[in-house]
C-alpha cells in the first residue's frame, strides 16, 4: 500500500522491515529530553511577544467538548465562542476548530458555516479504539459525511504494544484513505504507550501511514500532554521533514489548562521545529479550558487589570 513517504517505502514493506526500521531508530535518552524540555520551560518573553503568543495559542485551540452529556445547543455555544471568542473585542482571533463526537459533527458544521473555523471530529471508536475495523471506518466516514474537516482518530494501542506494527500503519492508511479532504490527526495515548521509545515508534509510524497531524492524547486518561512527549514529537516531524520534504502536524492535547502552559509549548515550537510550525495549520492546541485563561490574560495585557472568571464563559 502506498505511503506519503516513497522514501521510506522500504520500511514498511513487511511486518518484520516496519519492526527493523522502527528498533534501529535512535534511542531517546529521557534524562537529556526531560532536562532540555525543563529548560525550554524556564525562557520568559516580553508584554509584546506575550500579546503576540497569546493571540497565537487562541487561534491554535481545538475548542473540544467531548462528554456523554453533549448536546445541540452546548455544541452551538461552543461553535459561537469559538467564531467570537471575546464579545467585548472583535479583534480576538478565532479558534483554529471545535472538536466534537460525530453525531454531534452536522450541529458544528451548520453552526460554523462560513467562518472560516473548523469542524474536527474524534473516530475510530474514540477514545479506547476497541472496535472492528469496519466499525471504525464507518465511524470516519459517518463524520466526514456530516461536514468534518478534520479526523482525529486513536491508534489501536492493544496492537502496538503487543508488537503489531503493521497492523497500526495499516490500520491508519486505511482511515486516511476514507477522509478525502480531511485532515488526519493521529492520537497515540502517550499516556498510556509506557516510553519514550514507544512514542517516538509510534510518531514514525503515523508519519509514514500519511498522518496530517501526529497529536499526543485523548485527554481521557491520567497522563496526557506533557513538554517532554512534545518535544518528543516535535523533533519526530523536524526528522521527517528532513527526510522526506513533508510536513506534519502536532497537537499537545489534554492538561494544558494556563497560558503560562500554552507558552512554553509555543517555545518548544519554535525552539525545537521551528517556526514554520508556529501556525494553525501545524500546530493545535487540544483543550477546552485554556481558551478562558488565554481571555483573562489577553484583557490583562490591553487594560491592566484582571477581569476575574465572571468575564469569561462557563463552557
């Protein structure tokens, strides 16, 4: 089966090329990746790159509700927050996307029609992905169907970490071939993938099926985003870039709640991808209650005074 890769074509010819290609990868050396990303962490920016950051986090924001309790009329809410962010200032950036359930996926799409922001819709019998393939490919082309212009689907992650690599990458090339147009963001749970290694394993192998984004989590689990799986990834999608002249997507999800947090993710960014990727196309925040802080914040930079949680909406 085709790649977006012809590089690396080789790699994942067989079972046991795709097993030789990902165990002869460099072997991350934690102590070095969690020192680096600890330091990357402590880097301060003045008033006007911090205005300038965090109008950049907003726009980056999958704004996300994903509960069994969602309804039509909390996902419109979302949909209009999203659009306008701020009603007290209009020169608020809008969200990149809202994220969303696929039943809920044709509600977010008439409620964006013409904004410019996205409908993203979690598949693949999110978030545990324990389901037939079949189901999971109806699953995405359910939500295409009802206006997603985004896929984030998870990694069968029972069949990476038993060894089963080929069926991971085939299991996305066959998801990315139902999405048409839309882009694919593929979660690995990093969480729940145990190392360092098995994160960097599994970010190759969602590169090399076609992946639009490589993204860290569900935000279903105790261990999600963190600067050090990030950083992880963000020198996986530089590789492959160098490599092979494309470029792939990263989205931090789940724990990333303060603009403090948001920003030292935009370093990482810049200081270890660079800054091309330092735009919503490449970058996305997966989050629900960052965007209130980021609203606080911002007012803070443009008054100087703190608005309180009253000024924001309860989502």
């Amino acid at each position: 089966m085709p790649t977006t890769a012809p590089a690396f074509s080789d790699a994942t010819a067989s079972d046991s090329a795709l097993r030789r290609f990902l165990f002869g990868l460099p072997g991350v050396d934690a102590v070095g990746l969690e020192a680096r990303a600890a330091s990357l962490g402590t880097r301060s920016i003045k008033t006007t790159a911090k205005a300038y950051a965090i109008d950049l986090a907003i726009s980056m924001i999958d704004l996300t509700t994903l509960e069994g309790a969602d309804t039509p009329g909390k996902v419109r809410a979302l949909a209009a927050k999203a659009v306008n962010p701020d009603p007290t200032d209009r020169t608020t950036p809008r969200t990149a996307a809202v994220c969303v359930y696929p039943d809920m996926a044709s509600t977010a799409a008439a409620a964006l029609a013409g904004s410019g922001v996205k409908v993203a819709s979690v598949a693949t019998a999110f978030p545990a992905g324990r389901a037939a393939l079949d189901v999971k490919l109806a699953d995405v082309r359910d939500a295409v169907a009802a206006g997603a212009d985004e896929i984030d689907m998870v990694i069968d992650r029972g069949a990476f970490l038993s060894g089963r690599f080929l069926k991971v990458y085939e299991e996305i090339l066959a998801v990315k071939a139902e999405c048409g147009v839309a882009r694919l963001k593929v979660i690995f749970e990093t969480g729940e993938l145990s190392t360092y290694d098995n994160i960097r394993r599994a970010s190759w192998i969602g590169m090399l099926a076609g992946a639009d984004f490589i993204k860290t989590s569900t935000g279903k689990v105790a261990t999600n985003a963190t600067p050090a799986n990030t950083l992880l990834m963000l020198e996986a999608v530089r590789d492959f870039r160098a490599a092979t002249g494309v470029q792939i997507g990263v989205k931090p999800a789940g724990g990333i709640r303060t603009t403090k947090d948001a920003v030292k993710f935009l370093v990482l960014v810049n200081e270890t991808a660079g800054e091309d990727w330092l735009d919503p196309h490449w970058f996305r925040f997966g989050a629900s209650s960052l965007l209130n802080d980021l609203l606080m914040q911002r007012q803070k930079l443009s008054t100087g005074r703190y608005s309180g949680p009253d000024y924001v909406t309860v989502d």
